[in-house]
C-alpha cells in the first residue's frame, strides 16, 4: 500500500511540475495534453484517452515548433552549402558519454563501455565527462550556464554534445548503455547519416523506428548534424525548458518532412540491428543458452540496455537470469 502511495504522489508531483513548466515556458494546449500523459491511463476505458492525449501533445509540440522555428528552417535550408570532401587523417571515433565519470557509473554501463572498446574495430573510443568535454567541444556560455543551474538537464547537455561532436568530427555516438557484441561494421562510418534502423511502423513512437537516438553516425559537416547542431544552439538559446524529454525525435521528424536530403538520407538507410530491445526484455528470465546464442548470432550488433531498470540476477524460481549471464559473460576489461 505504500507503495502504491508513494507512486500516486509521484506522479501528480510530476503532473504538477510539467504544468508549471508547459504555461509558463510553452503553451497551455501542451501543459494539459502533457499532464494527461503523465497520467497512468491503463485499461479499455482509459486507453483510448492516452492515445488522444498522446496526439494532442504531439501536435501540440510540432505547432511550437513550426510557428516559433519555422523561420529558423528555413533561413538554414537557403544558407547552407555542402563542405568540401576531406581526407579523414584516421580511424574514424567512437564517442561515449557518462558525464560524471565511469568511475561513478553503475556496474551495467561500464560493462556496456568495457564492451564497447572491446570491439570497437580499430576505432578510437572517446569517452565524455563533464571534466574533459572542454577539450573536444567549445559550447556556448549561455548553454553551459543552463546546464549548471538546472535548465539543461544532464540527458539533453548529452543531446546536444552528441550533435555538436558529430557535426565537428564525424564517427560514431554510442549510448553508454549499449553492450555491443560484435566488432562495429565499417559500413557504419562510411554514411553521411547513420541510426539503428527497423521496419517503419506504428508503435507510439514519432521516429516510428526509422533511426533511435542512441545510436547516431555520420561524416564530419553532414548535413543532418549541421542542422541539428544549429538548432539545437538557437533552441537553448531562446528556451529554458526541453519541451519534451525526447525532444530530439520531434526535431528530427519536423526536420525529415521539411528537407528532401535529410528525408532520403534515412530512407536509404538499410534496416540494422533489428533485434536491440531483445536482450533486454528478456534479462529478468531464466537463462536459456540456446536463447542467448541466437541474440548473438542474429544481425545485431548493437543492444539497448537501461541502467534504470530492476534487473534481477536470480528469476522467482531460483534459476540465474539472463542478466546474471551478462554480469559473468566476457564483455572486455572495466577500467
């Protein structure tokens, strides 16, 4: 019962304080469609309510955006110029992002980091923190004051050091809670725009599974990453609050409608690691060998876990999880 309490409180504190933000910084069309969301709106009767406040928020989020950035689209489209081809002097980087140090990181991202330098190709592995990302990036004091007082949270500061690195330098950004299983394919450096990729479908999500942002690629000054970089620049700008927490999915999709590069960018972008989510929706269930052999044989290279989640390393029954199986598995050496 507790429990149960706690939960009720947390989410009206959270509908409390995602109405203060949506009126004061945003409109009030979002700030209702936001707090109907937040609201656990399970069952027959209370579905098809999620579902419509779920359109109104998205609409409601793209009618800012179109009226107060639309401008901003469109000076960017009759502005930019394509950069001249360069010679990469190397192997192009791998960027990881924990900002307060792997050393403070949970046990499940540095094994995801340890495996990701272990197969990472010959490829330079650059892992983020607040304390060397100076050396790699010069951004703005206005987002950097932000970021300090509260403004910025820490996932979108990363938002926009992920663009910015890859507008800079090109390569390829890997969220921390990626376990990745196989050496990185070159082909994943050789693209203007790279993105884990599936099926295009329904599924409530606006990327509708056509990229995910937690894996992003490209080449040095492409077009997607300069866009985004210069958005994301005049966004913090302007604002002090995200107006949603997977905001770049918004970004991303008004930019897909509104720039034919960019639209056939990622529609030429072939289907990969189709199998991301499997590991971790099964990593609280008795180990079956057989199982984990087909993960790892299967297309994907790349699996998206979540240091948020309460992964157990023994099922009710007493048997070791596949989550146990990832704790003792070889993923490369922690530091």
């Amino acid at each position: 019962m507790a429990g149960l309490t706690q939960k009720i409180y947390r989410t009206l504190r959270k509908v409390k304080c995602d109405l203060r933000r949506d009126v004061s910084c945003f409109t009030p069309a979002l700030a209702v469609a936001h707090a109907l969301c937040d609201l656990p709106l399970r069952g027959p009767v209370f579905q098809p309510v999620g579902r419509w406040a779920a359109k109104r928020r998205d609409a409601a989020i793209f009618d800012y955006l179109d009226q107060n950035y639309g401008a901003f689209f469109e000076t960017f489209a009759r502005q930019w110029t394509p950069p001249e081809k360069k010679e990469r002097g190397g192997p192009a980087p791998i960027w990881v992002c924990w900002l307060q140090g792997e050393e403070q990181a949970p046990e499940l991202v540095r094994r995801c980091i340890a495996s990701i330098r272990k197969n990472a190709n010959g490829h330079p592995v650059n892992l983020l923190t607040e304390e060397n990302i100076g050396r790699y990036l010069r951004i703005p004091k206005g987002i950097l004051q932000k970021y300090r007082h509260g403004a910025i949270g820490q996932a979108h500061f990363a938002d926009i050091a992920r663009m910015m690195l890859l507008k800079e330098y090109g390569g390829l950004w890997l969220d921390a809670t990626i376990l990745c299983t196989k050496p990185v394919p070159d082909w994943y450096f050789q693209r203007s725009f790279f993105s884990c990729k599936g099926p295009v479908r329904e599924g409530g999500y606006i990327s509708r599974y056509r990229w995910t942002s937690f894996v992003l690629g490209g080449m040095p000054e492409a077009y997607f990453y300069s866009l985004m970089t210069a958005f994301y620049l005049e966004y913090w700008k302007r604002e002090n609050a995200a107006i949603d927490y997977l905001f770049m999915d918004y970004i991303i999709d008004a930019a897909y409608k509104r720039f034919p590069i960019l639209r056939d960018e990622i529609d030429k972008l072939p289907e990969n690691n189709l199998r991301r989510d499997d590991l971790a929706a099964c990593m609280n269930e008795p180990f079956i060998q057989e199982k984990w052999d087909a993960l790892m044989a299967s297309d994907t290279v790349l699996f998206k876990l979540s240091w948020r989640e309460n992964y157990a390393e023994h099922a009710p029954t007493g048997e070791p999880t596949f989550y146990q199986h990832f704790l003792n598995v070889d993923v490369g050496e922690e530091r």
